[in-house]
C-alpha cells in the first residue's frame, strides 16, 4: 500500500515505499506518483525490483497509458534501471539532466527512446503536470554532477532524491518524522560520504529557504515533515562532507 502524502481537490501525492524488499539484499528505495485532475507523473521510478509492484499498484490509483512524465533525479539504477519497460508501458516523455541524456537510452533496447528524452538544463525548468506543474530545482553534486530535486507548489511537497536519505527498512518510511533527532544516527555516514561538499550543501539551503515546504522526501527512507524540515536544512549548512574530508590517506596504493 502507497503512503498517501497529500490529497487535495484532484491533487495527490503517493509514496510507494516498500517494492524492493528483498531481504536486505537492494537499498531501499521510494517511488512518487503525482496525480492532478486526469494527468500524472512518476518520480524516480526505480529499478527492475521494483517494476511489477509499481506497476500494478499505480493502476489501483491511476492508469499508466495517461502519464504526462517520467521523471528521474539522476540516472542511478535504483532511479530509472526500469526504463525499458516504462517506455513500452506508457507514451510519456522522460526528463532527465541534459548531462545524462545520451546515458539513458543503454537501459533500454535501441530506438525506444528516441525523440522521447526531455534534458532539463542545468538552471532547472518547469515540468507540466495536468494543470499545474513541478519545479526541477537544481541540486547538482548532491549527489550526481546532473541532478535535480522536484518542488510540487500545490502539496508544498519536496522530492529530494539522495539529500535527506536515511538508511531505514521500507516498513519504516511510510510514515512522516517530526524530530530529525530520530533519524540523524540513520543519516550522517551517508551524507558524509554521499555529497560532494559544505559549500555546494550551503547554496542548496539558501535556495530551498525561499520556498514554502512542508515536507522533505527523500528517495530513501522516511519523510521529514513540521519541524524536521528546517532542522534538517539547518544541519545541512554545518555539515562537513565529500571533499572536505578526504587526504593523502585515502588516496594511496593499495599494498
């Protein structure tokens, strides 16, 4: 069963937090499906593990043929390794950093996604969704040199691909965190090693405090919602990690 993030007046919001169960072996990994009016969205579809959940668990709530978008943060296989089977599934355009366009097509057989890449410049862009629409917001080196989290204006909702990850089972993200406290023990070695900076950390945070946000989600683990969310952007500004921390030590033959 999805988590219902947000529904209101034909807008919703649904968080498929458990399809890659497979006894530890995968990283756990979020889906998003926004729907408005008679129109959606898919966010960070997922790998092969997670397809034939997804897939059948979306049509419960939305058909598939009447995506709008399929959209990736990046181009990890745990964000769009299913790619292949989505371009036959639904008509829909991909949007995906320009860096990575020529990159996507090796997951699928040669020709599928002709004329159906979509780059998303660098500086971000608007993507329609129905009447509306969701912000791809720069958020480059956090983790990938192409990368873009995705603001819904509506839901106030901000899909933050790898920047908030905790590391927790998918039977515990289906639910919203008020104290970032609670997660902080499931998140600092990732961040530590996963973004590339405190600098490019900072830019991001004096970007996203212009924004209205009610929850941060994160494409792994759980969403961060009330307090957690300036909490958590505050944490980010005095986090040291990526190159800050690395030396001669880590960077020597091996024996």
């Amino acid at each position: 069963m999805p988590a219902e993030l947000f529904n209101h007046d034909g807008h919703r919001c649904l968080m498929f937090h458990d399809l890659c169960d497979v006894g530890g072996e995968a990283v756990q990994a979020n889906q998003f499906l926004i729907v408005n009016e008679d129109t959606g969205a898919i966010i960070d579809p997922g790998g092969n593990l997670a397809y034939n959940e997804l897939y059948m668990g979306m049509t419960r709530h939305f058909p598939p043929s009447r995506l709008s978008a399929i959209i990736a943060s990046h181009a990890d296989p745990d964000i769009i390794a299913s790619l292949d089977r989505w371009t036959t599934a639904t008509p829909a355009p991909i949007y995906v950093s320009k860096l990575w366009e020529r990159f996507v097509p090796h997951f699928c057989k040669a020709g599928k996604t002709q004329g159906r890449v979509i780059g998303i410049p660098d500086a971000g862009m608007r993507i329609p969704v129905g009447s509306s629409h969701l912000l791809a917001l720069p958020a480059h080196f956090l983790h990938a040199e192409g990368n873009f989290q995705f603001y819904d204006p509506i839901s106030r909702l901000l899909f933050s691909g790898d920047l908030g990850v905790s590391l927790v089972p998918g039977a515990d993200c289906g639910k919203p965190v008020h104290s970032l406290a609670k997660l902080l023990p499931h998140m600092e070695g990732f961040h530590r090693r996963y973004m590339v900076s405190n600098k490019i950390l900072r830019l991001w945070a004096d970007m996203v405090s212009t924004l209205k946000i009610d929850m941060i989600v994160p494409q792994h683990g759980a969403p961060l919602a009330g307090p957690a969310v300036q909490e958590f952007i505050a944490w980010t500004r005095e986090l040291p990690c990526g190159v800050d921390l690395m030396g001669p030590r880590d960077y020597q033959v091996p024996a």
